[in-house]
C-alpha cells in the first residue's frame, strides 16, 4: 500500500502546525516522524490514519495502483497511541474479543497467541482499569501488531513500558513488522532506531 500526502497542512484556530507537507509512505518500509514535545507529530499522524481532516492538501491511500475511499482506509490501518482509550469496564479477555470482532488476526495468530504474546496472561479475567499504565500499553501494543492490517502507526511506543517491556516491544517489530508500512512518532530513539526512513516535523513549520 501507499499513503501519499500532497501539501498537506494542518492548523488549530490560526496558527499551522504543520504546511507544505509532501511526502509518499510505501508497504515494506518504516518511517520516524521525529520532533519535540509538542511539534505535531502526534497531529501529523491522526491525519495520516484518517481521523483529523486536514486544513490543506489532500491524502489519498492506494492499494495495487488503485486509489481506496477514504472510509474503507479504517480497514488497512491499526494504530497505538496513549492517547487512545481501552474500554475499561471489559476485562483484557473481552477488549481482545470485542476488538477482533472489527479486525482479524494476522496468519498464524489466534486470541490465545495474542494473549500470550502480550506477556498478560495472568490478568487475562481482570478488569483494564485496573491495570498499570505500562499493561495498558502492552495491550495497545498487542491488539495493533496482531491485526492483520498492512499499515501500522505508532506513536510513542514505549511510553509507560520498563526495561523488559521495551525489549518486548523492539520484538513485536522485529517479528511483525517486515512487510508493513510502519511510521513511528516518537523523541526517543529507542523507539525508532531501527526505522529507515526519517521526517523531522519541524521542517514544515511556517516559518
């Protein structure tokens, strides 16, 4: 698949956050949008996954040469961000069933590989708000590299995760990533030292 931005930019009230944007993303290779705290990397990728319109420009997704509509793009795209909220009232055994009920499961997964890939399994029947900031974010984590979808977004990653739960986490990549188009929005470079292909989002500030 690609995703091909053409001047795209993005403002709240007056002020851009980003212009000018022009840039194609291709299946099989990975991306860093790089940038400080508070840069729009994280604006930049809402936009990307659909669900910010942009002020300017225009973002068309492809897949075979063929240009897909925009409300069918949901169905190639899995993302995890902290800004995104679990249903906590579901135990982690529910928020597996409910959200694969809207994906499916990449080759070869199936809901007791994904519990067990997620290193959860123990709290398989507890309540998500009941869990830690860095079980939460496992989950993200699990529920967007085991959907069979051929874009994954990530914004920051490794928030909330420790030492073991960020080498976790460079594995999921490792074994789940290859043959995706992956961007990661991210200030810290564990989380994207791997990637091959760099954006610095202050490069499409107004200046």
């Amino acid at each position: 698949m690609e995703i091909i931005l053409e001047n795209i930019g993005r403002r709240f009230n007056r002020e851009w956050i980003f212009r000018d944007v022009n840039y194609t993303f291709e299946t099989g290779e990975s991306y860093a949008v790089l940038g400080p705290n508070g840069s729009g990397k994280s604006t930049l990728l809402q936009v990307i996954s659909g669900s910010l319109t942009p002020s300017a420009g225009s973002i068309s997704y492809q897949q075979n040469g063929k240009t897909l509509d925009i409300e069918a793009a949901f169905n190639h795209i899995s993302i995890a961000a902290p800004y995104l909220e679990l249903i906590e009232e579901f135990t982690l055994q529910e928020q597996l069933e409910f959200h694969f009920k809207f994906k499916s499961y990449r080759d070869g997964l199936d809901a007791k590989q994904a519990l067990e890939l997620s290193g959860l399994g123990k709290s398989a029947n507890k309540l998500i708000k009941h869990f830690s900031s860095g079980m939460k974010q496992r989950l993200k984590l699990t529920l967007a590299f085991c959907s069979n979808s051929p874009i994954l977004l990530l914004d920051e990653p490794a928030s909330n995760l420790d030492t073991t739960g960020i080498s976790w986490y460079r594995q999921l990549v490792e074994q789940f990533s290859a043959d995706r188009l992956l961007i990661i929005c991210s200030n810290q470079e564990n989380e994207y030292s791997f990637c091959k292909n760099f954006i610095n989002i202050t490069d499409y500030k107004q200046l």
